[in-house]
C-alpha cells in the first residue's frame, strides 16, 4: 500500500476508522481507511515526521494530531478535521532526544520526558 517514501509509523486512531502512517521521505502522514484497505488523505506537516501522539478519547474522532519534526525540538500541531497543521510548539530547552508523549487532554498539557544526559526529566507543555 504507498503510503510515500521512507515509512517509519503506523498508529492506529482512537475511533479505529483509520491507520495513519508517517513518511520521513516526503514530510507527510497518510491516512489509511481501515475498511476500504487503501490511503484516503495525506497531511503534508512541513518537516520529517517522527512519533505522532493522538489527541481524542477512545472511541471518538481525534481532534488533534501532535507531530514530532526532525531538526525541530518541539512538534507540529495538526487539527484532524481540516487535515492541516494549526500550530507548531517550541520546546523549552532540553537535551537532544526529548520525546513528546501522550497528550493529557483533561488538563490540555503534552508530557514530554527526556533521555540522554538528563534522565527522567519530565516537562509539561501547555498546548494551544
């Protein structure tokens, strides 16, 4: 299935209607309807898309997208709906190798732990 070049990520949405895949080589995600077996929509989110967190509770549509770039200590922000990226957060400083985590939607924050020379750092990041 051609989801664009360099695939690294699949996740699965919370409702389970789609699979959504990161292409490292053309700076998209790919939105894969799970019932029809094919890619339906692609998200272009400016940069190398990394590790993608899902904003929504378990059943429901997302609402947001939260997109980690390479070379951008920080994430871009995608609105689900529009299929368009709304934002993009700036990290405080921190260690190379900082991952953002799992959104916490009950007190719209992002946690993001650090690794490397800074071990179990965690920093909460109010998202927009």
């Amino acid at each position: 299935m051609p989801v664009g070049k360099n695939p690294h990520n699949v996740y699965m949405s919370t409702e389970g209607k789609w699979m959504i895949a990161t292409s490292m080589g053309e700076d998209k995600l790919t939105g894969i309807d799970i019932n029809m077996e094919e890619p339906v929509f692609a998200i272009q989110v400016g940069g190398i898309p990394r590790p993608v967190a899902i904003d929504g509770e378990p059943g429901s549509v997302p609402k947001r997208l939260f997109v980690q770039l390479s070379d951008l200590h920080g994430f871009a922000v995608v609105d689900f709906a529009s299929r368009k990226v709304v934002d993009r957060v700036l990290l405080p400083d921190g260690p190379p190798g900082a991952v953002p985590l799992i959104p916490r939607t009950s007190k719209n924050e992002l946690t993001q732990i650090a690794v490397g020379k800074v071990p179990k750092r965690i920093i909460a990041v109010a998202l927009p």
